[in-house]
C-alpha cells in the first residue's frame, strides 16, 4: 500500500522535527554535564580558597604564639585569640564545603591538631611566661610540629582540591568540544536530511503533476478521451481518479449535446413536415378507409395497403412531433414494476409470443419500486424496450431485472437475440437508424428523449445479450420536469 503525499510530506517534517528535537536535547544534556562541571571547578576553587585561609589563619596563631615566647609577656594573648577565632570559624566554612568522607576525616585530623596546638599553648606556654626560658623550648618544638603538621594535612587538602578543579575543568573543555562537534554534526545531518526530502518531494510532486498538466492541455485542445493512468492508493491517485471521472462526464455531457443538436435540427425539420404532410395523410387515409369498404378483390386489397403504408406515414410523423416538442409530462407515482407487467401483458396483443420473465423484487420493498413519473410517457418507453426485444427474438424469453439504489431505480431489459453489431452500436439512438426492416428509427430516439425527461437515462448496457438500462430518479427534481 503506498503512503499519501500528503502523509509523506507529514512523515517528512516529523522525522526532521524529530531530528532538530534529538538535536535539542542532546545540546542541553551536554549544556548540563558542562554546567555541572563548571560547578564542580568553582565549588574546588572556593575549597581551595577556604584551605589557603585556613593554612594562614594557623601561621597566625603560631606567629602570635611565638611572639608571646619571645617577648616572654602577655602582650598577643588578645591578637592570639582573634587568630584562633578566626581559625575556628574557617573550619567551619571548610566544613560546609566538603562533601567526600576522605575530605571530613581529613578536616577531622586538622581540627585534631588545632585542638592540640590550643591546649600546648594554653597549658604550657602561658603558665611559663615568666618563668625560665628553659622551661618554653619543650613547649614551642611541641607547638611548631603541630603548626607543621597542620599545615601538611591543609596543604594536602588544598592540592586535592585543586586537581579536582584541573579534572573538572579538563573534563569541561572536553565536553564543550564535544557539544560543538554534536551540534555541527547535527545542523549539516539536519541539513542533508532536509535537502533529501525536498529532493524526494519535489520528484514525487512533479512527475504526476507534469502528466496532470499534459492531459489537461490535451482536454484543453479538445481531446475528451484523454485520461491519466491511475496510481494505486495515492493522493495523486484519487486526483487522477477525479479528472478521469470529469473528462468522462464532460465527454457524456458532449456527446448528449450532440445528440441534442441533432435532436434539434430533426426537431425543426419535423415540425415543418408534419405541418406539411399530416393533412393530406388524413385524406388518404379516409379515401383508403371508403375504398377498402366499398371495394371488392383487388381494390379493397389495394386499399388496405394504402391506409397500411398511410398509417406507418403517420407513425412517423407523430414520432418526429415527439422529437421535436418538449415534453409535458403529467407526475404521479407510478409502479414501474406493475407498470413493465401491464406493458408485457399487451404484447401478445400485438402478435409479439415472447415470454417476458420479470425478476421478483420482493427484498426491495414496495417504496422502491415508485419513481415520480408520466403514467403515459413512461408505457411508451417500456414498450419500445420490450417490442424491440421481442422483435430481436422471436419466440425466446425476454428477461426484466430491477435495481434500486437510495437515489435510483434501474431496469434492464435483456433478449436472447443475436446481438448488435458493435459498429452501429453509437448509432442506436439517432432518429432514422434501424436494422430491422420496416421499422422507423424513431422508437429508441423517442424512448430516450422521453428518459432525459424524466431526469433519467437509457443506455445500452450490453451487446450480448442485448441490454437496455433505463435509470430514473427515485426523487422528483426541484426544477420540474
């Protein structure tokens, strides 16, 4: 099954909407790890920062220790507590910006130490002050092993942190590369696919669009046969179906036009014939009518082939003024089923033996069987078909079959004859054309401008066996017939 244009060309702008969107996404995924790793190089820049302040922060305690041992007096004991204050509290901004266990046993270790420091200071150097100077050297190597050692574990902490900032922002770099590299790769694949598909797209529009151009003009120049070879399940398709289908009705439409114009021209030659002739024919017809009464052997015989030959005259003549008046009709509801079985009914009548077999309807119902109609004109048409099919067959049976759709109700009538000849079969409705001998030509002609009436339509169906369909309408028409 072939996709629709239409469909391919949504197909289309949703694999490409979906390739700017995987775009998109991927572009944000990778702003967010590199946001993320941003993050990470400042947390380790502002860990870094905090670890040096504290490093300082405990060079000044030992500085105002060791001036206190120096100047063997109380002097620094107040800048002293400012440094160890000021210690204390970048602890705890260190504190708050670790996050890995290694990093707060570590932190651990260094307020261990401080601790230690403190209490050295405290318990030993101040007592002392004073005092010997012998009695401050065990104290002052005690505290600068531990100024020492809480330097190394800050120190430690510090180049920890910055490596982390240096892999973070390594890991950054590399992530904006790769971002970059996605998105130019992204744009020129979004690109190429764009370009294929208006590729795609134009070759699918313009060959059927090209040929839809090539038989319009041709329809154009007159050709009503022309037609466009169909695609299967396409929109382009149900197009091409549509232009067929109104080429058809256009050369329908035509040749009814055609027909109508001849119609036409027969219709103001006959009016002037009959005008012309219909008088002295009811004079001869009157004057055969006295002879064959008056007459004996071979003049009454004589004058009954007279009023014979007069009498078709003015069949013709009287089917001529059916082709050239519009007709009146008289609508009623009328029963084409009983109104076929009252026409078959008359046929024998007229020496016609055929069995005329007509289909049960039953399943139909009764309401399908009514179309609005002239009573008259209609039993003029049923009986053409009929006579006609009997004539074609003598002796076998002539089939009626019905149809009825919700808008229409057909009837065919079918023979067991010998068929038409395929040559004349476009010929069938033109006045004056017949095969048999002794027929008129008008009946078929007359029949169909009496369906056109009715909003109808009589076609031949089929050569063999020979079928005619006369469709009416189930409905009146709004403008009247």
């Amino acid at each position: 099954m072939k996709i629709g244009i239409r469909r391919r060309i949504v197909l289309a702008l949703l694999a490409l909407v979906l390739l700017v969107a995987a775009a998109a996404l991927l572009a944000v995924l990778a702003h967010r790890s590199l946001h993320d790793e941003l993050d990470r190089v400042a947390i380790a820049e502002r860990q870094s920062r905090a670890c040096l302040e504290l490093s300082l922060a405990v060079r000044d305690m030992y500085a105002h220790q060791a001036h206190t041992i120096i100047l063997d007096d109380r002097s620094h004991l107040d800048h002293y507590g400012d440094a160890r204050t000021q210690v204390m509290a970048l602890v705890d901004v260190v504190r708050g910006l670790l996050s890995e266990a290694a990093d707060r046993d570590a932190l651990a270790e260094i307020e261990r130490l401080a601790r230690a420091f403190e209490d050295n200071f405290q318990s030993a150097i101040v007592p002392a002050i004073g005092g010997p100077r012998q009695a401050l050297v065990g104290p002052h190597d005690r505290a600068l092993a531990l100024v020492e050692a809480i330097a190394r574990e800050v120190d430690g902490l510090t180049i920890r942190f910055r490596q982390r900032a240096d892999e973070a922002q390594v890991r950054a770099e590399v992530g904006n590369a790769h971002e970059l590299a996605w998105h130019i790769g992204l744009v020129i694949a979004a690109a190429l696919f764009a370009a294929a598909v208006g590729a795609y797209l134009t070759r699918a529009l313009a060959r059927p669009l090209g040929e839809l151009r090539a038989v319009a003009s041709r329809l154009a120049t007159g050709d009503l046969s022309t037609r466009i070879v169909e695609p299967v399940d396409d929109d382009f398709g149900a197009l091409a179906r549509a232009f067929n289908t109104m080429a058809t009705d256009l050369q329908t439409h035509e040749a009814r036009l055609v027909a109508a114009e001849k119609l036409a021209s027969v219709g103001r030659l006959a009016a002037g014939i009959a005008h012309e002739i219909s008088n002295p024919l009811a004079v001869i017809l009157g004057h055969a009518h006295l002879l064959q009464r008056s007459g004996d052997g071979q003049v009454a015989d004589d004058a009954r082939r007279i009023r014979l030959e007069a009498e078709r005259c003015q069949e013709i003549v009287q089917g001529l003024l059916d082709l050239s008046r519009p007709a009146r009709l008289a609508l009623t509801e009328v029963d084409l089923y009983d109104l076929v079985g009252d026409v078959a009914a008359s046929l024998p009548t007229a020496e016609l033996v055929s069995e005329v077999v007509i289909d049960p309807i039953d399943l139909i119902g009764p309401g399908a069987r009514t179309v609005p109609g002239d009573a008259r004109k209609l039993r003029q048409i049923l009986w053409n078909l009929l006579r006609n099919a009997a004539e074609a067959a003598p002796g076998r049976p002539i089939r009626v079959r019905f149809q009825a759709t919700s808008d229409t109700l057909s009837m065919a009538v079918s023979d067991e004859g010998p068929g038409i000849d395929p040559a004349i079969a476009d010929q069938l409705f033109e006045p004056f054309h017949t095969s048999k001998a002794g027929g008129t030509g008008l009946g078929l002609a007359v029949s169909r401008v009496l369906a056109l009436a009715h909003r109808g339509t009589l076609e031949l169906a089929s050569n063999r066996p020979t079928t005619f369909v006369l469709t009416l309408p189930r409905a009146a028409s709004r403008d009247g017939a």
